[in-house]
C-alpha cells in the first residue's frame, strides 16, 4: 500500500474538522475522523488506487459514498486536510442490525496508528448505527492485513467471528480470488 499523493483543499465548512471529530494518533500529528461530504469523492478514490490489493471503483462511486451513504462511512484527515483513510459501509436493508463494512483504506503516512480500526468503531458509535449488533464484511484468503483487523476487532468487541466461503472465483469472472463472508457478533455496543 502507497500514500494518497490527491491534496485535499476543504472548499465548506463541512470539510473541516469540529470539536465533535475524533482525534487519534500522534498528538504532534492528529488525525481527525469525520464524515464524508461531496468535496472528499476524488480524495477517497485516490487514496484507495494508493493502496493495493483494495479494488479500485470508479470516482464517481465514491463521491455516492462520500454523499448518500455519509452517515454510514468516515474519512481521517491530517492537520493539512490530506484524507489519510476511509471505511465505507451500510447498515443492511434486509437486515437492519447488520453493518456491512465495504472497505476499508489507511494510506502510507497514517500506519501503525490503530487507524482503520479506530475508523471502523467511529462509524458504529455513531446514533445512526445504534441497533447494529452484527458486523459484516468479505475478505479473500490472503489478505492479512484484514484478517488481522477483524480478529483484533472480535477479541476487542468480545464477540465471535465467523466465516464462510462468500463468492467464488467462478462468480467473479475467474480472474479474482474468493471472498470469505466474515461475520463478528453479536456484540454490545458497550464493548465498542
């Protein structure tokens, strides 16, 4: 994975940071997580081409999440207003206490800060999620990174995780790897 090199330059204030934001990380170098708005699209998407194996969408894409799905997904920015992470996700139509998590993207300068977990329990401590009690998301076999995410997640939200065999290759043209359904809860929204 490789850094955003997109400037981020806020254009409203909804692009700034308020009191009500997290902060994490390094004092001498915060972050700050929020949620997205429609200045933040092309930045999400350069960070997400930045960090391999993640696929890449369209841009258009992600200014629909950054602007119809903004409660359920988040952006972590540096002091200079440079998105450094996004998670994006929904809470499931057919099943309301079930957070889908789509991806998550935690560029080079923002590593080993805890980040994309510290995004992920900023969307579900929002209001908009209160009734999640269940937390979904694919993963293919090989990706540690976010085989490791979710464990830590499970352990720390004190409940199980499970998975299973989601799409195959087959479904997905036979040019992608498999992804395993991951499935952690329930949980209480305590333990996040």
């Amino acid at each position: 994975m490789n850094v955003s090199t997109h400037p981020f330059t806020p254009s409203s204030d909804l692009a700034r940071p308020s009191v009500a934001d997290a902060v994490v990380g390094n004092p001498q170098s915060p972050l700050f997580i929020r949620k997205p708005n429609p200045d933040d699209g092309w930045g999400i998407y350069e960070l997400v081409k930045a960090c391999p194996p993640l696929d890449v969408n369209s841009a258009y894409a992600y200014l629909l999440l950054a602007t119809q799905f903004r409660d359920t997904c988040a952006v972590a920015t540096n002091e200079e207003g440079e998105i450094v992470g996004f998670v994006s996700g929904y809470v499931k139509s057919n099943a309301p206490d079930t957070y889908f998590l789509w991806q998550v993207a935690v560029g080079e300068k923002a590593r080993g800060t805890g980040l994309a977990r510290r995004l992920v329990e900023a969307v579900m401590r929002r209001e908009e999620q209160a009734e999640v009690r269940h937390l979904e998301t694919t993963i293919t076999p090989d990706n540690e990174a976010s085989w490791g995410l979710f464990t830590r997640l499970a352990d720390r939200w004190q409940a199980p995780l499970n998975s299973r065999e989601y799409f195959s290759t087959d479904q997905l043209g036979g040019e992608h790897d498999p992804e395993n359904l991951v499935r952690i809860g329930p949980f209480q929204p305590a333990h996040i």
